[in-house]
C-alpha cells in the first residue's frame, strides 16, 4: 500500500466514523428510547408487555418502533405523554378482542394544564384491528399531533377522538391519515369517530367503513378527506355492497356546530353528506355516484340515496360538485335551513325540471 493510500484509508476510516456518530447524533434528536431496548420475558407469548414496559419507561419521551410486525393480546395504554414514533414498516395488529389496539388518555392530568405536554405525538406505521378490536382512542387530549398513520380493520372504530362529559379532549391535528376495511363482518362501523373540539384533520382517506366521518362537537374542520366505498362486494347478488348498505360519507351530528368540510370528496355513500349540526359549512366539496360500485345491484336496493340529507339544524353549502349518473339520486332532502350558492351538476340521469338547488348558470358565448 502506498503512503497516498494510506492516508486515503484513514481519512475514509475516519469520516465513516463521523458519519456513524452523527446518525446516533440525528437520532437521538428524534427519540429517547427504542423498543428494541425491551425484550420479551419468560413466560410472555405476545408484544403486549414488553411494549407497555416501554411506554411506562418513556414518560414525556420519544418511544421509537422499529420495523417490524407486533402482536398484541391487550390493550396498549399510554397515559404519560410519552410520544410514539413507528418505522413506517412497524405493525400493531390485534391478537385477541379487545376494545383498542392502542389507548391514549391523558385524562387524569387534563384538568392540571401546568403539567400538560402540549407537544405529544404519535406519528407512522399501521395499527390493525384484525376485525377483532377497534384500532385506536385518543382521550384527555390538548394540542396532540397524529400523523402518517394506517388504521386497518376496525371493528367499531378505526379511530374514535373521545369528548366525553368531564375532561375531554381538544386541538386534535391529525394528518395524512389512511382508514383502509378490507374485512367482512364489520358493517356499522366507522373510520373516524370524533366528539372533542377544536380539532383538524387533513389528507384524510377512509375506504370500505361504513360511516366515513362522524362527527360532533364545537369547531372541528375536516380539509380535503375522501370517503368511498364499494371494494367489499355484496353479502349476496343484487343486492349492496357490505359497506354501501347504509353508509354515510360524513356524518355531522345534531348536537355539532361550526363545522367545517372544505375540499372534502363523498363516494358512492348511501348518503354523502348528513348533517344535524348548526352553522354547518360544507365548501368546495363532491359527492360522486359511481356506477362501478352499484352496476349490479337491484334498482329496489337504490331508491333511497341522497347527496344531501338534513334532518335539522343549519348549513350552507357552497361550490359544491355533484357528479350523477342514476335517476334515482335524491339532491337534497331535508327540513330546518339550508343555503345553496354555485354549486355545479354534472353527468346524465337528471329527471327534467328536478330542482338543483343553487346550480351556476353557465352562459355560452
């Protein structure tokens, strides 16, 4: 070896080093503790245990989940404001039933704001419910972030926001959410529940639950979420689709207000949009009746599905699309007050003269 290549080792030699230090640097700007660093005792025949020793060890922390497929026979609580960070590769899946695969509920302590964490996160990876469990519960909550998260096979919930008599929640931002159903045997269910305030979601699918969005409670804003259904075929032919029967894309309760839906899309749901609430506002939103979905189905089984069904309360409804292309598509169906402004109608299967409430008038040139 020359002196040149040498020194050309020991410099490659060193930078690697460096380069190792910096990574264990970079990373333990991200998390505090591993779950690798939790192995299964003698005797535990599932990862529940061990990834409770390590939440119950990482107290207002950052608890990193590495790659890789965990099985849980209970419940995952997490009640210190340790945040969660999973390898996007990381799975939660239900072995047993049980309400939830993961619980959060800061609930004791959120009266005592001067304890709070107001940074508390739980961020990536999969949680599966197996058709057995619902899959998460936020509770107790003020200024939680949970993001780039898959929620698969809720029973009841994919994810349930409590806002319960007593301490509740509030400031919920969730993101890049993904509710993905592709059991059978669920029908009733929804992918997201929420009944806090103040919160936000954004980026949101649901696919193949039910009830896409059901919601309640005071100034929660929902921007570009997408429910759709129809992949789970029907229970027998001709008749609907297991998760179309019923279903509803967003749900807003009678006891809601100040919602918003903004940029939000409705798929082939029985109802698109059903709204209870007061000073509800559904803008720049589209509800799409997709034929693929329902080509096979009895008409019978079709007589009865609405864009807009109001039992009550006040929305307005603002540069809306509806895409139609089967007569039997209820607009709007409803009592108490409603207000459409410039809303577009678009495809075939319009009955002539049917009322398109606030449709833009287009003028030719």
């Amino acid at each position: 070896m020359t002196k040149n290549s040498a020194i050309q080792l020991v410099v490659t030699l060193l930078l690697s080093a460096w380069g190792m230090a910096a990574d264990r640097i970079a990373d333990a700007q991200y998390w505090d503790r591993s779950v690798a660093e939790f192995p299964a005792l003698a005797g535990e025949t599932d990862d529940a245990p061990r990834l409770q020793r390590a939440v119950d060890a990482s107290s207002n922390k950052v608890l990193f989940v590495p790659a890789g497929d965990y099985r849980l026979a209970q419940t995952l609580v997490v009640t210190n404001f340790c945040s969660v960070l999973m390898h996007k590769g990381a799975r939660f899946l239900a072995e047993k039933p049980m309400d939830f695969v993961v619980r959060v509920n800061f609930s004791p302590v959120f009266k005592a704001r001067d304890v709070m964490d107001f940074g508390t996160f739980f961020k990536g990876g999969r949680i599966d419910g197996c058709g057995i469990a619902s899959c998460m519960s936020i509770h107790g909550y003020i200024h939680f972030t949970l993001r780039d998260v898959c929620f698969h096979n809720g029973k009841l919930y994919g994810l349930r926001v409590k806002g319960d008599p007593g301490p509740g929640g509030a400031e919920l931002n969730a993101f890049n959410l993904h509710f993905v159903n592709k059991m059978k045997g669920n029908a009733g269910n929804a992918a997201v529940r929420v009944s806090g305030c103040d919160d936000n979601f954004t980026d949101c699918w649901s696919m193949d639950y039910t009830i896409g969005f059901d919601i309640e409670g005071g100034a929660n804003f929902f921007t570009r979420c997408h429910a759709w259904g129809g992949v789970i075929g029907a229970p027998s032919p001709g008749e609907m689709p297991e998760y179309l029967k019923d279903s509803v894309g967003f749900h807003i309760r009678k006891n809601s207000s100040n919602v918003i839906l903004r940029d939000c899309y409705s798929d082939t749901a029985t109802i698109g949009f059903l709204n209870e609430g007061w000073e509800v506002r559904i803008l720049g939103c589209t509800y799409l009746y997709n034929m693929g979905c329902i080509k096979n189905v009895k008409p019978e089984k079709l007589d009865k599905m609405y864009v807009f069904k109001q039992p009550g309360g006040s929305m307005l409804v603002a540069d809306c699309m509806v895409c139609k292309n089967h007569k039997p598509l209820v607009i709007y169906d409803g009592i108490g007050r409603a207000t459409f402004r410039d809303v577009i109608y678009c495809g075939n299967g319009y009955a002539p003269g049917e009322a398109k409430p606030g449709a833009c008038a287009f003028k030719m040139e």
